[in-house]
C-alpha cells in the first residue's frame, strides 16, 4: 500500500510539474490543482498508514487512525479548492483584460489569437 | 536617564499636534523637555565629578542578554550635556527660523527623534543598544537633511548621507559584534582589555568599528557627505553636523580608547588619518565663498583634529580632545546659528554680498565675535586652552609629533582665516550688497548663538570650574589609565605657546593675503580633480549597472525557467540528502512501522485511479479532458482515503472534488474559450518532461522513506486520550477542528470566505447579471428537473444530519457545508440561477457572515466566562450535550456553505 501510494504521489507530482511548466494558464492551474493533492496525500501519509483500524472512539476499538494528519488535510482540502478556484478566475480575467494567456513574459502572442478546445 | 529619552520621545510625538494649534509658540514647550533632561544631567554632575557612575537598565530581549542598559560617566556626562543643552536651544531658534514653514512640526518631531536617539547612543552601555541608537541618528539625519525635499540637491544629499553612515553602520555593526565575542560582554564597561587584545580577530575588529566610526564623523575619504549635508535648515547643519551627530563617530573612538588603543596600530591610524582630514578640510574651507560651506569645512577640520588627538594617547592629548571637544560644539553651534540669522536677515549666505552687518545686527554680530575669537584659538577664550593643549599633546609624541605640530599650526593659522571670514568679513568694513533690507532677528535667534559664545568665553575664563566639574572625570572615561587635569591659561613659555603664536601669526598673514592664498590653491587642479563628489557619482552608476547586471540575469521575467531551477535544484537535495542519511527503503528497516500495510481492494483501485488520472492529465490536450482527468485523480484519492479508515477525509475530498469539476466545467462554459497549450518545441517539452520526472521519483522515494521511519513523538495519543473527556465527543477528526484547535480553523474559514470573495469580485458581474440571466438553466431536461427535486432536498437534509452527528461520528461543518453546497448546486443547475436564489431566500454572502460571526461568537462565549478564547463550554439540557464547539462548527457549515455558493451562483449567473 505505501509503495502504491507512494507511486501515485510521485505521479502527481510529476504530472503536476510537468503541467505547471505549460505556457498557458490553464494548465498551469490544473497543475497546481494536482500538486495541491500530492502535497495532500503526503501530509496524510506522514501520520503512517493504517488499515482496519477504527476512526471514531469506541469501547471495542483495538487501535486508532492518527487523527491530527486527517484534521489538518481536511481543511487543506477546502482550502485548495478556494485557491484552485481564484486563481482559474484570476487567470481568465487576466487574459480578458489582456488578450493574453502566456505565462511568461517574453512569449507575446498576437491578440486572441490560437483559439483552440 | 530613561525617563529623559521617554520624555523626548513623547514631545518627538506630540510636535506635530502642538505645533498646528500653536504654530511658532509650540517649540517654548517642546523645549521643555529637552531643558528637564539638561537639568537632570546638571544634577548628576557632582556624582560623576567624584568618579562615580550612573546606571539604569531595563531588560530588552533576555534571551541574547541585550538590555537597554544606560551608565553615566564622565564622557557621556559631557555629551548628554551638550546635546540636551543645545538641543534646547536649536528648539527655540527652529521655531523662529522657520516659523513660516508649513511642516513645521515634522521638523520638530525629527529633530526630536533626533535628540532622543542621540542621547541614547552617548548614555548606552550595551553594545547592541548603542548601535541601534546609532543608526537611529543616521535614519534621523536623514530625513532632517531631506526635510525641503522639494530640492534635488538636498535629497541627492540625503540619500548620500545615509549611505555613506549606513554603510559605514554595518561595519560597525559586524565589529561591536565581533567586539562583544571578543571581549566577553556585550557593555562598554564590562569588556575585558587583555581578551580583546590577544584575540586574532583583533585587527579585523579595529577595522571595523574605525569605519564605522571615520563614516559617522567624516573623516577622510568619508568626508563628502558633511559639506552636502548643509543643504539641511541651519538649525539641523548647526545641531546634527556640527554639534552632536558628526561626534557620535569621535564618542565612539574616545569610548573604545581604553579598550582597543593599545600598541596594535590604533593610535597610528587615528594620527594619520586625523591629521590628514584636517588638512583637506583646512584648505577646502578658506576655498569656500559660501558661509554656511565654509563652515562646514572647517567642521571637518575638527573633527580630523579631534580623532588625531585621540590617538595620541598622551596625557595633554586626552585634555585637549575633551576641552577641544568642548570649546568646538559651543563656537561653532553658536556660529551656525548666527549664519542662519544673518542668511535669515539678509536673504544671503555668499561672503561676496556681505558686510558691514554690525550695524543692523548687534546682538547676533557680539555673539559672532565671541565665538569666532574662541574658534580662531586666542586667549582667554575656551578655544586657546584647546588648542595649546592639544600642541603640548602632539610634542609630547616625539619626532612624529613634531611633524604632526607643523601640519597643524598650518591647519588651525587656516582656521583662524577663516574665523576671521566669519566675523570681519560680514560684520565689519562697508555696507554689503544684500538682497533684502537687513534686521536684527528675534530673540530666540540670537539667544541661542549669544548664550553658547557667552559658554566659550566664561569656561576659558574661569577654567577651574570645568576642570573640577567635567573635564576631569571625562578624561579618566577617555584614558587608559589615570591621567592628571590640571588646565591654565599661561603656563611660561614652552613649544606650545610658541606653536600658538606662530599660528596667530600665520593665521593673520593667511587672512591678509587670503586672495593670493586662494589663488595658489586653486592652482592645484589634479587635486580638486579627484577630491569632490564626482568620485561617488560615477561609484553610484557603477554599482546600479553591476546591480542591474545582477539583477536582469536572475530575474529573467520567465516562470517556467525558475521552476525549473527550483525543482531541479529541490529534487537534486532530496536524492542527496537520501543518499547521505542512508535509511533504509520500505520494508528493509528494521524499525516496527517499517512493517507494509496490507492491500485493500478500494485503496488498490483508488490509487491506480490517482495515478491513472495524474499521468492522463499530462498527456491529454483539450481542457475538458484535462478536467475530467484530475477528476478521476481526486476520485482515487477520496477511495484511498476511505481504505486508510479516513472517512471524514476521504467525504470532503470527494464533495470538493465535485465541485471543483463543475466549477472548472462552468468557467469553460461560461467564459470565452481561451487558447489551448500552444504548440512547443521538442527540446522544450522534453527538458519539462525531465524535470517533473526527476521531482516527482525525489517526492516519491521520499515519501517512502519517510513512512518507514517511526514517529517522533506523539502528540495524537493525547488527542484520542482527552477527546471524549475534555472534547465530548468520538470523531476525534472533528472534535480536533472544532475544540483542541479551533483558532487555526476559525483562520482557515476566513480563508474560504476571502478566496470566495475574491475569486466572485473578479468575475464581475454582481447583482443585475445575475437577475438578466433568470430563469436559463444550465441543462434544460423535464426528466432531469423531476429528478433533481427530491435529489436536491435530501442532499440539504443529508447535510444537516451531517453536521448534528459530526461530532460523534463522520461528518461536521465543513463536509456538511460542502454537501449542501452541492444539493443546491444541482438546483442552480437545472432551473437556472434566480429560482435557485429565490429557494434559498438569503444571499450567500449574507451566509459567509453569519457564519464567521457563528464561529467568532462560539469563541466569545468562552471569552465571556472567564476562560481563554474559544474554550469549549457545554450544558446538557435533557441529557443532550450543547456545547459551544457546536456553534462553532455550525458557523463551519455556513461559512463553506455561503462561500461555495457565493462563488458558484456568481459563475452561473454570468454572461458568456
């Protein structure tokens, strides 16, 4: 299971990286959509892993979840997607104010063109 | 001595106030301060004259053992009786002199500041406190000099001012710090001599704080700042630049005497480089036509002399620094004054224009007299004491000191040239050529220069007085070891009076022939070619373009370039990092949580999902699959998270996940398309390739690694142990978020509820969009609205028991708000924005606010029984437990609830 996880961290990480270094906005977005769940996970998985063990206090429970990793992901879930979503909203009314989409400076390109799905 | 800075400090504050109800009468009581400091200081006189100290210390920051630790001796006695004493009156003449200006009480406040961080930096026995004192005068001096900013010259002079003692500051800074290592404690008073000297780091050390202080106190090459610093007012250039600041370098110097002037050089340096500055500064200032430039040369003149004197380290020499230093600040404060009273006057400062003055100015032309009487060295003034022994200081020095005494009969015969300028040049002789119709100035200008030329006089005259009450114990401050005061006017004939006439002499002959002396000067133009401030001009555009140089290579404008440095060099550090530390891999440890969890169905299929989705996202083109693809990544993640016994978790990753999809499905619906990733080039697709591939196996294994190494610690066995004791409640998840740490929530809710304000303001639009778009759903289906109804409802319903039951068992506010936010999304959905809003009755803004003051007020409640903020207080009516956490988690639920939709509708109900 941790090798898994593991391995879909790294995934996302990269995956995320790799859509951040896009030229445009909005996968550059997505891709810190992903990274924001990658650092999620790992957050998570530094309270260690913990299969068939009881989440809530009960008499009958031989062990615990850790509770404060999932405490301090919860929240940061919610707040990922706040962030997620004014920056989409950032990057198009950027674009609507500029007629420019490109991350970086230096790639100008020329107004409203490329229009693609 | 603590209340005394207060006291200042508080008028520093209240200027401004006072002086725009009472505009020129504000300084008669803002000079009250100033004058009870003067009056304190007077009272500790009979104290330190006897060898005693005064000490007051309050603790600062305890941890680095730095106080604000003051002590009272004999040097600082003097300096605190200098700047609180002229100080006052410079507070009477500013009211006068610029009593016309409109910011007139910022000057005020400075000047103040001034004086209160001048004083700290002479009464500091600490080493940090002193330096901070110290540039608190730099940064005061600064904003004095600038105070008519409307003039580039005198913010050009400002800025050069603050570099130069700014700069020379952080020498200072690294050598006090170096010092207080050294020497084994952080105050002047306590460090050990022979630890300093055997030090290695002794030299570095001396360097240092000798930058630090030749900057401050314009010594050579430093010395460009003090002329251009005349741009100031008069009463600044006459306090800061010739009394008190341009000494803080020489304080310091005298202070540190004792401990660094032994045989290492120090004394060496001082002469070579003292007697240099004076010369320059000499033959400058008889070039000046301007007064109040002239002046300042001469200031610097001084200063060289002071610091030479300094270094002699002989018996006469120490006498002399203190009578010099003494005799200096009251002549020149006093002609400083008097220059600004006649510029005032008269409408000029060029000695050309001048003359003649005497008659319409009387009591500012006696001043002047005096003054310049004691500042050209002739008896029985304070200034001929100084001088004869600081003659007597430099023969005593041997063969160099001969030499040194031939420089500076030569330096002080300019000198008295110039003093002879001053008053001769503009008092007596014809009528001059003024550009207004000259008056005598009011009283507060000309008490001030009359009372300190009156100083100079009567402590020349009745020298015995100085001696037993200052003099003296400043010496002993000063020196390495005991030294004998004992002034007098006429000591029979030695080298020193016959020095002193020779200077007399030349000086007369100087002021003679000052046109030819001129000229001669002016014959050496190599000199003035390289001395000057063309130097630091093309100093400054040298260093902005290597800044710039600097700057436009690092900072190239391009994102992707410095992620690429920043991942490269990141995952670079973690594969070393693991290589170094050599843990072992999973399962190899043999530590207990090395132990591999086994697989689970769900948790194998979520994180194939996650994984599956992540790599589609970097391969797929089009935006809507991109969507789909995190989707399916979020979807993996909500089931693994289910696997690892995560339920709260794994229900809000799966909510939000939901609604990020359909925000990102609205926003591309909704919006005009934008341009897809543009076509790249191979290279450029393969080096990101590279790189996300090296971050994301260095995130990975370090993932692996981690979770083989057991946990430090463990803070959530007190969590599990008090959540149902202290808590009341079994989802030890919630009862974290809502009770143990509440305040961290609370600030995360406020983030929600900013991010979903900022991101609906940037959409625009606000109310009247919204109401054109009634009525036009989203997906306009018969079967799907039959479907959603009842959908909705029980959504909203599921919601509520959610958050009832959360503290108990999964679920809470946050997942609560989360679900309800997606029940009435569907309705926004299907029948459009305006049936969705007129369903719901209240703005969700309206829901944001009540709910942070829900949770604000849960929070309160605590306050208002006695406890810390947000302590958990419960009743059980009926046996049900209510408790204030609960409030606080309903405040959760609108918060996220308001904000979600606050956002959404705002998406929705926007134009394409």
């Amino acid at each position: 299971m941790e090798f898994l996880i593991a391995s879909a961290v790294g995934m996302m990480t990269m995956a995320g990286i790799y859509l951040v270094l896009r030229g445009h906005t909005f996968p550059v977005v997505l891709g810190l959509a992903l990274l924001s769940y990658a650092v999620n996970v790992f957050l998570f998985a530094m309270g260690r892993l913990a299969i068939g063990q009881q989440p809530v206090i009960d008499a009958a429970a031989t062990g615990y979840t850790d509770p404060l990793p999932q405490a301090l992901v919860l929240t940061a879930i919610v707040i990922s997607f706040g962030m997620t979503a004014v920056i989409v909203v950032m990057a198009l009314r950027a674009y609507l104010e500029s007629e420019r989409d490109t991350v970086d400076l230096g790639e100008e390109e020329p107004p409203g063109g490329g229009a693609q799905q | 001595m603590l209340t005394a800075l207060f006291a200042i400090a508080v008028s520093a504050l209240l200027a401004p106030a006072l002086s725009a109800r009472m505009d020129d009468r504000a300084g008669w009581f803002l000079a009250l301060a100033p004058l009870g400091a003067f009056a304190w200081f007077v009272s500790c006189i009979p104290t330190v004259a006897v060898g005693g100290v005064v000490t007051e210390s309050i603790a600062w920051v305890p941890a680095l053992g730095i106080d604000v630790a003051m002590r009272l001796d004999g040097l600082s006695l003097l300096f605190a009786l200098l700047i609180t004493g002229i100080g006052t009156l410079i507070v009477l003449y500013a009211g006068a002199y610029l009593s016309d200006h409109h910011h007139l009480g910022r000057f005020y406040a400075y000047l103040l500041v001034f004086m209160m961080a001048m004083l700290g930096l002479v009464l500091a026995d600490d080493l940090i406190a002193m330096f901070v004192f110290w540039e608190l005068t730099s940064v005061a001096s600064f904003l004095l000099i600038a105070f008519q900013h409307e003039k580039s010259v005198s913010r050009r002079a400002a800025l050069q001012a603050l570099l130069i003692t700014g700069g020379g500051g952080l020498a200072l800074l690294a050598g006090l710090v170096l010092l207080g290592i050294a020497g084994e404690a952080w105050r002047f008073s306590e460090l050990d001599v022979a630890a300093v000297e055997a030090h290695g780091l002794y030299y570095g050390i001396m360097v240092l704080v000798l930058i630090g202080c030749f900057t401050k106190s314009a010594q050579i090459p430093f010395h460009l700042w003090l002329p251009n610093a005349m741009n100031a007012p008069t009463p600044v250039s006459a306090y800061l630049h010739s009394a008190t600041m341009v000494k803080a370098g020489v304080y310091l110097l005298a202070r540190l005497n004792p401990v660094m002037g032994g045989e290492g050089g120090w004394s060496d340096v001082l002469v070579l480089v003292g007697a240099s500055t004076a010369v320059v500064g000499a033959v400058l200032a008889i070039r000046q036509t301007d007064l109040k430039r002239l002046l300042a040369y001469t200031t610097v003149t001084v200063l060289g002399q002071l610091t030479m004197l300094i270094g002699t380290n002989t018996t006469y020499g120490l006498q002399a620094f203190v009578l010099f230093l003494l005799a200096h600040s009251l002549y020149k404060g006093a002609l400083f004054m008097a220059v600004g009273a006649v510029d005032h006057a008269t409408g000029t400062r060029e000695l050309a224009k001048l003359g003649g003055l005497i008659r319409f100015m009387p009591l500012t032309g006696a001043a002047v007299a005096l003054a310049a009487f004691s500042n050209a060295g002739l008896p029985p003034f304070f200034g001929f004491i100084a001088k004869e022994f600081a003659y007597a200081g430099l023969i005593e020095m041997g063969v160099t000191g001969w030499i040194v005494t031939a420089v500076m009969v030569v330096t002080n015969a300019l000198l008295l040239a110039a003093a002879g300028l001053v008053f001769i040049r503009t008092f007596l002789g014809a009528r001059g050529h003024y550009p207004r119709e000259p008056h005598e100035v009011p009283m507060p200008m000309w008490l001030g220069p009359m009372l300190l030329a009156i100083g100079g006089f009567v402590l020349g005259a009745w020298h015995h007085w100085p001696e037993t009450w200052l003099i003296n114990a400043a010496v002993q401050a000063v020196a390495r070891g005991a030294v004998d005061v004992n002034l007098y006017l006429w000591g029979g004939v030695t080298p020193a009076v016959v020095a002193s006439l020779l200077t007399v002499g030349l000086g007369v002959l100087f002021y003679g022939f000052r046109h030819a002396v001129r000229r001669h000067i002016a014959r050496w133009r190599v000199f003035w070619g390289v001395s000057g401030d063309l130097i630091w001009d093309r100093l400054l555009k040298r260093l902005f373009r290597f800044a710039g140089m600097l700057a436009s290579g690092w900072q190239h404008g391009s994102l992707r370039l410095h992620l690429i440095l920043l991942g490269l060099v990141l995952s670079s550090t973690v594969f070393v990092g693991l290589g170094v530390g050599g843990e072992p891999l999973l399962g190899a440890g043999a530590h207990p949580a090395g132990a591999v969890s086994p697989l689970s169905l769900p948790g194998v299929v979520g994180c194939l999902l996650a994984l599956a989705g992540a790599g589609a996202a970097a391969v797929m083109r089009g935006r809507l699959a991109l969507v789909t693809a995190l989707g399916a990544s979020g979807l993996g993640l909500a089931l693994f998270f289910l696997a690892v016994n995560a339920p709260d978790v794994a229900t809000t990753q799966l909510m939000v996940e939901t609604l990020t999809v359909v925000f990102l499905a609205l926003v591309l619906r909704k919006l005009p398309s934008i341009p897809g990733a543009a076509p790249e080039g191979r290279g450029a697709r393969a080096t990101h390739l590279l790189v996300s591939v090296f971050f994301g196996a260095a995130v990975a294994l370090a993932l692996i690694v981690a979770v083989n190494l057991p946990l430090a610690g463990n803070i959530s066995e007190w969590y599990l142990q008090n959540s149902y004791p202290g808590g009341k409640g079994g989802n030890v998840v919630n009862v974290i978020l809502v009770d143990f740490r509440a305040f961290d929530t609370l600030g995360e809710i406020v983030v929600v509820a900013l991010a979903a304000l900022a991101a609906a303001t940037l959409l625009g639009g606000g109310e009247h969009t919204e109401m054109t778009r009634r009525g036009q759903p989203e997906f306009d289906s018969v079967l799907l609205r039959q479907a959603v109804r009842p959908l909705a409802g029980l959504l909203v319903l599921v919601s509520l028991v959610l958050l009832w039951r959360g503290h108990n068992l999964p679920g809470g506010g946050f997942i609560g708000g989360l679900v309800a936010a997606t029940g009435f999304i569907l309705v926004v959905l299907t029948f459009g924005n305006y049936p969705a809003r007129a369903l719901m009755r209240l703005r969700p803004t309206l829901l944001v606010g009540a709910g942070l003051s829900c949770a604000v007020g849960a929070g309160l409640l605590g306050l208002m029984a006695g406890e810390p903020f947000l302590t958990g207080l419960w009743i059980f009516p009926l046996g049900l437990p209510l408790g204030t956490p609960l409030l606080f988690d309903m405040g959760v639920f609108l918060t996220v609830f308001g904000s979600v939709m606050h956002m959404m509708q705002r998406i929705a109900g926007r134009a394409t």
